[in-house]
C-alpha cells in the first residue's frame, strides 16, 4: 500500500449530455472516500493505490453505463499532493 494521486480525463463519445457520466465517475470516487480537485481537463484524486485501482475500474464501468467513453488517467507516486491533502504522510 502506497500513496499515489492520479489525474483522470473521461471524455464521453457520441453523447448528447456529457454530464452523467463524468458525475458517475465523480460519484464512484466519493463513494471510495477518495477526495478530488477537479480542474479544466480532468480530475485530480489522490490516496492509497488499491483503493485507487478498484475505484478507477469502477469509475470507467459506470461511466460507460452512459454510452462509449474513452478514460485517460495518470499515475505518480512522486507528484505532490493538492494542499488539502494530509501532510504529515507526504505519500499518503
């Protein structure tokens, strides 16, 4: 177990309204306890890497409910976390 913070980019194909399925994602990652910051090209999202893994698995399962998706996602273990994030555990 390890921290890690992952930047992910839904971009829906062929849907009418984009919404649902990036709130889908947003919803499977609350549902994980995972915070995130959202920005103007993705979300960013940060925690333990199992967690992590399953939630991003889940994510692109309930997105693609909605219709074809395509999901970027980047994964670092050395990108420091938003301010928010807990501190004292720089990798947590």
């Amino acid at each position: 177990m390890i921290g890690i913070s992952a930047q992910v980019s839904l971009y829906p194909l062929g849907q009418v309204d984009l919404a649902p399925a990036i709130q889908a994602v947003l919803d499977v990652l609350a549902a994980h306890g995972l915070p995130y910051e959202l920005g103007s090209m993705g979300t960013i999202t940060w925690g333990d890497d199992e967690v992590i893994f399953v939630a991003l698995r889940e994510a692109f399962a309930a997105a693609t409910h909605f219709g074809p998706a395509v999901m970027v996602t980047t994964i670092s273990n050395a990108c420091p976390f938003p301010k928010e994030a807990n501190t004292e555990h720089p990798h947590v």
